[in-house]
C-alpha cells in the first residue's frame, strides 16, 4: 500500500462511512459529485489501474457497482441511466492511481 494513497487509507479506516462493501471492494459517496448519488467502488486492495487489477477483486468491484447502481435507483426513482466510468493512466485524467469506478447517476 502506497503510504500516500487516500483509497488505502480509507479502506483501511474503521468507523469508516461506506455506502456499501463486499469482501474485496467498497463504495462511498464521492467528494465532489457530478450529480447526486456519484458514487466510487474500490477495491480494498491496491492496484493501481484495471489493467492489472487480480480477476477476484474486479469481479467484486462490478457486482459491488451493480448493487450501489440498484440502491441509488430505489433511492432517486428519477433515474434514468448510468455511466460507469474509469479513467486510466494519467493521459485519461487519472487523479489518484488506485482503481475506482465511478457510479454516475443520469438524470
């Protein structure tokens, strides 16, 4: 684990204030949202981008995406579609080099 990397620090937090979790990935609300309900799901263990995330943590960050997605429709009926997006590499505009998908709501 990166001794800067906030994702590690704050799957590694307890109490901590995720919106969901699963074995290998959780989900919180993102700091600066693009609309309401922007969520990111993130493994709990470093990888820096999906290319060489482990198969067993990115299958859990996907159905973990698939739950919150699920979740924030029950909760905002207005929705009416998602984008599902990663941005890899720093030429993508990758901010913080710990993988995490981004759950947009689309209203």
């Amino acid at each position: 684990m990166p001794e800067d990397c906030i994702f590690c620090k704050i799957a590694a937090d307890t109490p901590n204030n995720f919106v969901a979790e699963s074995e290998k990935a959780f989900a919180i609300l993102d700091i600066k949202p693009i609309t309401k309900g922007h969520t990111l799901v993130i493994p709990k263990k470093h990888f820096a981008n999906l290319s060489v995330t482990d198969d067993d943590y990115l299958k859990d960050v996907i159905v973990l995406a698939k739950q919150v997605a699920k979740q924030l429709k029950e909760m905002y009926p207005d929705i009416k579609g998602f984008n599902y997006i990663s941005n890899q590499g720093k030429e993508a505009k990758q901010v913080i080099f710990h993988l995490h998908l981004h759950v947009i709501p689309k209203y």
